[in-house]
C-alpha cells in the first residue's frame, strides 16, 4: 500500500486578512472661566466638531442654574462659584468633555445715597431715594433741615419727593440718617448731607 504524503505550501504573496480601524476625534471648544457677581447671568458658549458626520448631543452639567441643558449657549445663573461640564458625542458615539468654572463674587452689603437731587418735576432726579443690594430687608431714612427740624421719615425704604408739610421745601443743603438692615442680621449707619436743587 502506498502512502500518499500530503504537505501544506505557503504561499508568501497570499492575501492577508485586514482590519480597517476608523478613529473618529471630537474637537471641544468651550468659554473661558469667568468671574461674576452675585445674581447676575453670563452666557456660555461651545464649539463643537467632530471628525464623524455630526454631533448628536451635548450635554451640561450640573444644570439647575442654566437656561437649557443639551444646547451650545446657556445662559448660567449659579448662586454659587459653580464648575459646569459639557460633553459632547458624535453619532459615532465618540466623546470628549471639558469644563468651565463661574466664580461667583457675594453681592456687597452697602447703601448709596446720592449728594444732590431736584424735585422739579422734569423726570430726572426727583427723588431721593437710598439705593441699597438685594440683601437689605429694611431701609430707614431722616432728613433734617439746617434748623434740626426732621422734615422726613420713612421705615419702608421711600423715596423723598422733596416737600415738607405738604409744600416744596426750601432749596439747601439737608442732613440725612440713614440705617439699612440686611439678611444676616447685621446693620449699617450713613450719615451725610443731600443738596437740594430745583
């Protein structure tokens, strides 16, 4: 009986199996860390682009203080100093992410109280009014003519129209008090002189 032998010949020029391997990359633009103060609004904004065909989703966090959560420019109001993160994916489903952080600067607890105004009527500082932040819960006001005579007073934070016992009072130079009242409890003392002017 004679046996066959049979060997197996490699052939070097053979096709070889390939894998094709496609890396999509995302390119993630985002605003500037930004400082703010207390109650106000800044708009944020991203550039996102992909290698892929398109974007399929954006999405903010955390979202609580932001207009939208899945488009490229919210509008941020953080009570707080806040890091917001954005990641963004691509229909391949590749993503990437970055961040921003809001610093959040406490609104000051201070009065103004300006140095002149002319009830005249004319729709321009007619008023005297005490302009305080939005954390003062009362505002006292007294003014005093040049003869100690207290020609207004007020605990409900109103403006003076510039008119004493009903008439419009004398043009000069008045001294007011002032006491505002703020949500920690604290208060604070002006003093000063108010001019006025018709």
């Amino acid at each position: 009986v004679q046996k066959r032998k049979w060997a197996r010949t490699r052939y070097a020029n053979a096709p070889k199996p390939q894998t094709q391997i496609v890396v999509h990359r995302i390119s993630l633009d985002i605003a500037p860390d930004t400082t703010i103060t207390e109650g106000t609004t800044v708009a944020l904004w991203s550039d996102a682009t992909t290698s892929a065909a398109a974007i399929s989703a954006l999405e903010w966090s955390p979202s609580g203080s932001l207009s939208c959560a899945d488009c490229p420019a919210p509008y941020a109001t953080p009570a707080n100093t806040t890091t917001y993160m954005l990641t963004a994916t691509d229909v391949a489903g590749c993503t990437d992410a970055v961040s921003i952080t809001i610093y959040v600067v406490p609104t000051p607890m201070a009065a103004i109280i300006p140095s002149a105004f002319s009830p005249n009527d004319d729709g321009i500082n007619d008023e005297l009014d005490v302009v305080a932040s939005d954390k003062a819960t009362a505002i006292s006001l007294q003014i005093y003519n040049r003869w100690g005579e207290r020609v207004f007073a007020t605990d409900m934070g109103e403006a003076w129209t510039g008119n004493y016992k009903g008439m419009a009072a004398e043009i000069g130079v008045y001294v007011y008090f002032v006491q505002v009242s703020f949500v920690d409890g604290s208060r604070q003392n002006y003093q000063g002189n108010i001019t006025l002017v018709r």
